[in-house]
C-alpha cells in the first residue's frame, strides 16, 4: 500500500512541477515578423491606393465640402 501512496506522490510531483514549468516558462510572443510583415504591407497598399485615387478623392471632399449650406 505504501508503495501505491509513493507512486501516487510521486505522479503528482511530477505533475505539478510540469504544469509549474508551463506557466512560468516563457511564453510565446507572437510571430513578430508576421506582423511587421503585415504592417509594411498594409502601409504600402494605402500609398499606393492614395497615389491612384488620391486626386478623386480630394476632388470628392471638395465637392462635398462647397455642397453643404449653412444657416
């Protein structure tokens, strides 16, 4: 019977000291060049869209702008 309550200590230990080891190890981060990857990418297609559409797009403020009447 001792045996069985050693063994059971034992497992226990074990897990405990697992589990200990998870959350106080490191941690995962992130993929960090993922999102430095997505982050150039999203900055060069709004350049490249406010290079093309950039003058209609002013144009359209301007139109919508000179459109509204006050009091």
């Amino acid at each position: 019977m001792n045996r069985i309550i050693r063994s059971h200590h034992r497992a226990r230990a074990a897990l405990v000291a697992a589990v200990s080891r998870r959350i106080d190890g490191p941690r995962d981060r992130g993929d960090v060049p993922g999102w430095v990857l997505i982050t150039i990418m999203t900055a060069g297609l709004v350049t490249a869209l406010w290079a093309i559409a950039g003058p209609q797009l002013g144009e359209l403020f301007s139109d919508a702008i000179s459109d509204v009447k006050g009091p």
